[in-house]
C-alpha cells in the first residue's frame, strides 16, 4: 500500500499593487508606491465611529460649556445679621423677614440653607443671616 501526504499551502497576505514612479532629474533612484496613491487615509467602519462620536463629545461638550458660562454665578444676596432673642423661633423671624404673600415655609427652609441649619431649633445669642431689607 503506497502512503499518501498532503501539504497544506496558506494564502499569502495580499499586499497593494505597486508601480513604479519614475526617477526625478537630479537623479533619485526610482522607488515604489502604492497605488492608490500617496498619502490617502482610508478609515475603516470603525475609525468613523470613533470619528464621529468625537466630534459629537467636541459640540457637546461645547454646548454644555456655553450654558454654564451663560448662566454664570447666581447673584450674592445682600444679607445683614440678627441674634436670636431667648424663645425666638425661626418661625417668627422668618413671618417678619417674608415678603407679602410669600409663603412663610419657603422663607424658613431659605433662612436654613442660608444659614446652614439641619433643622428651625435655635439658640438664644445664635447669630442669622437674614436677607437684607428685611
């Protein structure tokens, strides 16, 4: 009985057809370049996602930026000061400091984010910031 063998041939790795670029008159040698050109960028599929989800990062981040610059810093509040007297309440000072018709409860939680209270408990001697003209 005669053994049989096979070899097994990979393809080989294609490469760009080249052509040959003639010699320049200061005598240059003659070189090869592919040819579809010099210098021709191809993007694959994804080098165009990336591109694209870039240039979406670049205008976003640009829109974002221009909002915070447009709506720039809120404006300081003119406040003056006030010692709570014993019994006081926040309450109270808050009814004196609300404007007409305002909400007493919004001018109390805004006394507390102006001043930094976790809640309306006071202290005798305890110094307030109040909004100004109040």
């Amino acid at each position: 009985m005669v053994g049989m063998s096979a070899i097994a041939a990979q393809p080989g790795i294609a490469r760009p057809a080249r052509r040959e670029v003639p010699a320049r008159r200061d005598g240059d040698a003659r070189r090869a370049v592919p040819a579809g050109g010099e210098g021709r960028l191809h993007l694959t599929r994804r080098g165009r996602v990336v591109v694209a989800l870039l240039g979406l990062a670049v205008v976003l981040g640009g829109l974002m930026g221009g909002r915070a610059v447009a709506d720039g810093p809120e404006r300081a509040v003119e406040v003056t000061t006030h010692a709570v007297q014993s019994g006081e309440t926040l309450w109270q000072i808050a009814t004196r400091v609300a404007a007409p018709g305002e909400d007493v409860r919004d001018v109390v939680l805004g006394l507390q984010e102006l001043n930094g209270l976790s809640d309306a408990s006071l202290q005798a001697g305890q110094v307030l910031l109040l909004p100004a003209g109040s």
